[in-house]
C-alpha cells in the first residue's frame, strides 16, 4: 500500500499511544489535532454528504477511545486509523442503503451532490487551468455512484490494493477491478472537452487497475 504522502503517515510517539491506551484522553485530544482534518476529508469523500462525514469523524474517535487497546503497533498508527475511519463510512453508508451488500452493475444512480470549491483569484494561466481540472475532477467523484467513488477514491488516492478493497468491502478482486475501470471511463467522459494531457493518470490508468 502507497503511504508516503498520505496524511495518515505521520509519526506518533509511542508514550502518546500508551497514555491513550492507559485512558489518558488528553492523548486522545493530540490525535483528534492531528488526524481529524484529514479524517473528515476522507470522509467527505467517500460518504459525498457532510452529516455523514461528520458522524463518521465523531464515530472513529469514539471506536479508537474504546478500541486503542487492539492497536499493537505493528504499523504506523494513522494508517490504522484510516482503516478504523473506512470502517465507518462503509458502515454509515449501508447504514443509510447507500452501499447494499449487493451491486447490480447496471446501477445508474448518481448522487446529486458536488464538493463546491471557492473560486479565488489566479496568478497566472497554469494555476488557473489547475484550480478547473481539479475542480472538475472533484464534482466528477462527487456525482460517481456510491460504490465505484469508493473504490477510485481506496485505490488511487488512499493507495489500497484491490485485495484490500475486497476484503473492506466483503467482495471479490474482480468487483474492485470492474468499478475501478467503470471510474476511469467516467472520469475521461468528463474530461472529453478538456485537454487530458495535463491529467496522466486518467489517460493512462495502471494496467493493474483495469
């Protein structure tokens, strides 16, 4: 799994984890400094609605403040709760039928919600054509049906396999695999009108991935 650049991938002194685990909650008030910003935005994303992100911010540190004990250090502690976190969007979202137990491919919905971005003003050309593919990129995941956002979200920005997406969301390699593809192809639909050079990964997807 990819982790050097993922928020989760900081390092958390080890008398920190031990004083949470011996219940000390000011420990617990350092992790939600650090962690919660990029908790919420996972969240946000994957869920595609702020109450639920929000329950699921408020649901990892109430899973972590009475489940710390499990985590045996074996590998680093944001990584460990990121996975606590996507427990938790999965289980709000079924919670909510928004990711049934059951996919039938032909599945068209879509949610109508986007992640709004707040237009500021550009420098230069070059950022300005960033700030439009990211946003475009972001209402693009935002509209993907519940389950296929999930999926390009845990295997190209949380840098999950697809053996692990599989074993998170109770299916089979090949579910992992057809959504991924099925993302990719929406995502270079979307972006058909814009120059896709500047977007590599869209264009040219790991095989693996397909």
């Amino acid at each position: 799994m990819k982790t050097n650049n993922s928020p989760f991938n900081l390092a958390i002194e080890l008398s920190v984890i031990t004083r949470a685990q011996g219940g000390d909650l000011t420990a617990h008030e350092e992790f939600f400094k650090i962690f919660a910003k990029p908790i919420y935005n996972l969240a946000l994303r994957l869920c595609n609605q702020k109450e639920l992100a929000e329950d699921a911010l408020q649901n990892t540190f109430l899973k972590v403040i009475n489940g710390i004990g499990s985590f045996q250090c074996q590998a680093p502690f944001g990584m460990w709760l990121r996975k606590v976190a996507i427990n938790e969007c999965l289980m709000l979202l079924r919670k909510n039928k928004q990711l049934p137990n059951f996919i039938s491919f032909e599945n068209t919905d879509e949610f109508n919600n986007v992640i709004e971005f707040d237009l500021k003003e550009k420098s230069n050309d070059c950022e300005i054509h960033h700030y439009q593919v990211r946003s475009t990129l972001e209402k693009t995941l935002a509209q993907l049906p519940t389950q296929t956002r999930i999926v390009l979200l845990l295997k190209e920005v949380e840098g999950y396999s697809h053996q692990e997406i599989a074993e998170l969301m109770g299916k089979s390699e090949s579910y992992s695999k057809s959504l991924l593809s099925r993302a990719f192809k929406r995502l270079r639909e979307c972006f058909a009108m814009s120059d896709m050079n500047t977007i590599e990964e869209i264009n040219n997807p790991d095989q693996e991935g397909l």
